[in-house]
C-alpha cells in the first residue's frame, strides 16, 4: 500500500508542477477501492490530467463455504493516473490513463477434522490438512473513464482492462503430494476460474468533491 501513496503523492505533484497557470483542485472521494482523494490539474479548457487514490481498511475476515470456515486477509486497495478531455469545455470528461491496484487477499482454514468433498471424491479432513488459497484482481492495466471531473463535484464511471481474476488453492497435509488428490483439486479450482473468466475487466466507480487550490 505505501507505494501506492507514494505513486499517488508523485502523480499530483508532477501535475501540479505542469499545471501551475491553470486550476489545480484536490478533495476526498470514494470509489470502489475505498476511501481516499482524487486531484485533477487543468490544462487547458480542453485537457487535464488527474491521480486518486483510495483503500479500505479491514482486517481478517471469517467467511463460511461448503461448511467450511476460512480465515480470509483482504487488501483492496488501488488508484488511477489519467488524461482527460473536456469536449464542452466543462467538467465533463471521458479519460484514459493507468489503473494500478485492486482486490487481492490471503485465505486458510483451520486444521480440518471431518471428510471433506474435493472435485468428485470425499476425503479425510486430517489428510487434508488446511486449506490455503491466494486471491488476485489487482495490477497495472490501461483504463478508460466517463464522467465529472474538476472543481467541484465529482462522479465518474470505467473500467480497468486487467483481465479476469484469479486464484489458486493448495494443502497443507499428507495428500498435498498425491496426484489423484491435487487432480481433482484442480479440478475444483478450473471449474470456479471458469465462472470468474465472464468478467475480464475491474469496474470502476467514484464520487467526492474537490476544491479549487489554485488558478
């Protein structure tokens, strides 16, 4: 997350320094990364150039799944570096530019004692052991933007090319070597990537206001 913040203060600063005649405006937002700012530098009446940033705190998170808990880790954080166009020369604007971040997190179980069903056989939960899953929808992609932007309020829609979201789930006892047991636990795991490959792109929605800080 820190290079994150980091990339977001050097995004603004790098704008402030090439839009020093023009307006300069910077407030909070909320987006579908979380709470955090957006910052846009006007250009001209027809171009600006833009950086946000937002994440959401949580902590591990207890969710329960073919009776199964888990323990799950989540990090959702994420921003947006971008040029923008002004066709009516107001706060209207489509823009494009670079999604970095997203949705990623950690998962495990407890130490499984019952029978467990993986793919088309039952197990014992003991030769199972835990299992251990890694979540990620998160990167560097190109993404394209519609909306309000500028002094003012501010709310815009898009979406961040970053291909589909994967996963991945392994465990932790005497079975993790077993090639009939990792087949049919992959098995589980092609079946739900399938599900997840309908949605290629992370959907990107904001809101917040910003104040004029110069021009």
């Amino acid at each position: 997350m820190q290079r994150f913040i980091l990339l977001f203060a050097a995004t603004c600063l790098s704008f402030a320094c090439a839009a020093t005649a023009q307006q300069i405006s910077v407030g909070p937002q909320l987006s579908l990364v979380g709470v955090g700012a957006s910052a846009s530098g006007q250009i001209n009446d027809l171009v600006s150039i833009s950086g946000e940033f937002g994440f959401i705190p949580l902590g591990d998170i207890s969710l329960d799944a073919d009776d199964i808990e888990y323990n799950v880790n989540p990090n959702v954080a994420g921003g947006m570096i971008g040029v923008n166009l002004h066709p009516l020369g107001n706060n209207f604007s489509v823009g494009a530019g670079i999604f970095f971040g997203g949705y990623s997190g950690d998962a495990a179980t407890e130490t499984l004692v019952d029978e467990i069903e993986i793919g088309d056989q039952t197990y014992d939960g003991a030769d199972v052991g835990m299992l251990v899953g890694e979540f990620k929808w998160n990167g560097i992609s190109p993404a394209i933007t519609l909306g309000l932007r500028g002094k003012g309020f501010n709310v815009g829609i898009g979406i961040a090319f970053s291909g589909s979201p994967d996963f991945d789930v392994d465990a932790t006892g005497v079975l993790r070597s077993d090639p009939e047991f990792q087949t049919e636990l992959q098995r589980e795991v092609d079946s739900a990537r399938d599900d997840l490959e309908s949605v290629p792109f992370i959907p990107i929605f904001r809101i917040g206001y910003q104040f004029g800080v110069s021009g």
